[in-house]
C-alpha cells in the first residue's frame, strides 16, 4: 500500500496454464462457446465465463480476458460461415468497430483493476437485462 | 447509410466496446438486439454483423489485458481455436433456424445464467474477499 506507486496493478491477477485443467474440459468450453457464439452471433463469452468461473474455477477476470481471446478465433469461423450465406453488413460493422475499439480501451482498463466479484454480480444483472429486451421486442 | 445512422452506430459501438471490455463478452449481446431493433436489419444480418464488429473488439481488449498480466494468450487462443468446429456448425444452425426461434432461445439462456451469475457475485461480496 505505502509503495503503491511502484505496483504494476493494485489488484494483481492470478496466474494462469494450460497445464491446470484437462483438455476435454478445455475442449469442452471451446466448444459450447463455439456452438453459441455462431447460432447467436455473440462471442460466446456469455457461455465461455460462466463455465471457466464456475466449472474450471478460473479467477472471475481471468475467466474475463481468457473469453476475450478466445472470441479472436471463434468470431472469425463464424464470419466466415455467415459471410459466405451473404448476411454480413460489412459497411455497418465498420461504423459500429470505429466506436466499439476506443471503447474497449476504456472497458479493458477498467478490468484490469475492479473487484472480481463486483464485475460478476454486475455482468448477471447485465445479463438479465439483456434477456428481458429480448423478449420485449416486437 | 445517413449521417444519423453513422453517428448512432459509432456511438453505439463506444457503449458496447466498454461493456466488453468491462465484461469480457465481446460486446454483441448488446451489439444484435440494437441492430434489429435500431437499425432494423434481420436476425441473421444483426448475428453476422455482431460477429464481424466483436472481432477487432476482442483483439483490442485482449492486447490491453495482455499488457497488464491478466490471463495467459497461449490459453485463450487453444481455447478459440478448439471452438472453431462449434462456431461453423452454430451458424449453419442458425442460418437453417427461423428468427423468431432464435431470438426465445436467446433470451431464456441470458436470463438464467445472468441470475446465477448475479446469485454468486453477490454471494461472494457480503462473504467477503
């Protein structure tokens, strides 16, 4: 606390390998965040954080970035299989990436310091929120 | 595209990179109910669209995170990479399903794993750290 200053984050992270888990759980979780992500044009994040949190035990913002990294190559299978039916926007996409990447700056550096289970309880009321729009809609 | 609609779409995409930044979702369960109720594409379109703005977003968090020594890039990427055969069978399923489907199934899954989530969290915090 006194030497905060030369404290790369006030709140340090957990590490994290490979090594801890077996590969059917690892393959598992890539797979369901796969499957979800294509049928609902998420990135699967919204299925991958819950089961690394709650099944493989991964620390909630760990959980968080490991889900952002596998959304890279996730998203581009999906792309692809959408694109080539022909339903991409792509000019619509390109207005919403301009916004979406100075505000993921803002979002990632704010993860990187916050309390764990803070973020969890406010990303399950995100969520339900979501879900209620869902089926608000006309 | 009006300039209205640029605007809108940028400015939407500023609200939805910080949520998924913030929450490590990549940003398009925020990104597909607003296109189809905003910008007024269908299901398929906003789901495809989504996909294509939540790319770039995921690469930009996960540079940041890198930086800052949260999470490990050798585990996310085998990870996505074991989940490519998912995402080609979940689109072609989307794209076979009819939208009104789509969009139920959605809902019911966001809602129970968002109380779960919102359950734990705030079981935790009234526990202490």
């Amino acid at each position: 606390m006194a030497n905060g200053s030369t404290l790369p984050s006030p709140n340090p992270a957990p590490s994290l390998s490979l090594r801890d888990f077996s590969i059917a759980r690892i393959t598992a979780v890539g797979v369901l965040g796969g499957v979800l992500s294509g049928l609902l044009g998420v990135g699967g994040g919204v299925i991958m954080v819950p089961l690394l949190v709650l099944w493989l035990g991964i620390d909630q913002r760990v959980a968080h970035a490991a889900s952002l990294g596998a959304i890279i190559p996730i998203s581009v299978a999906g792309i692809a299989t959408y694109g080539a039916a022909g339903e991409v926007d792509v000019a619509v996409a390109a207005a919403l990436i301009v916004g979406a990447i100075a505000g993921a700056r803002l979002g990632a550096i704010a993860l990187a310091g916050i309390d764990p289970h803070r973020l969890q309880a406010v990303f399950g009321v995100f969520l339900v929120l979501v879900a209620a729009s869902m089926v608000a809609l006309p | 595209m009006t300039v209205w609609l640029l605007a809108g779409l940028v400015t939407f995409g500023v609200v939805a990179g910080a949520g998924a930044g913030l929450l490590g979702i990549g940003g398009g369960t925020l990104i597909v109910p607003f296109l189809v109720l905003s910008v007024g594409l269908t299901q398929h379109a906003a789901q495809a669209t989504s996909l294509l703005a939540v790319l770039p977003t995921a690469i930009v968090a996960t540079v940041i995170l890198q930086r800052r020594g949260v999470g490990d890039l050798r585990f996310s990427l085998v990870v996505g990479c074991l989940g490519i055969a998912g995402a080609i069978a979940g689109s072609a399923l989307a794209l076979a399903l009819p939208e009104d489907v789509l969009r139920v199934a959605f809902a019911v899954f966001l809602a129970a794993i968002g109380l779960r989530m919102a359950r734990d969290g705030r079981r935790a915090m009234r526990a202490g750290p």
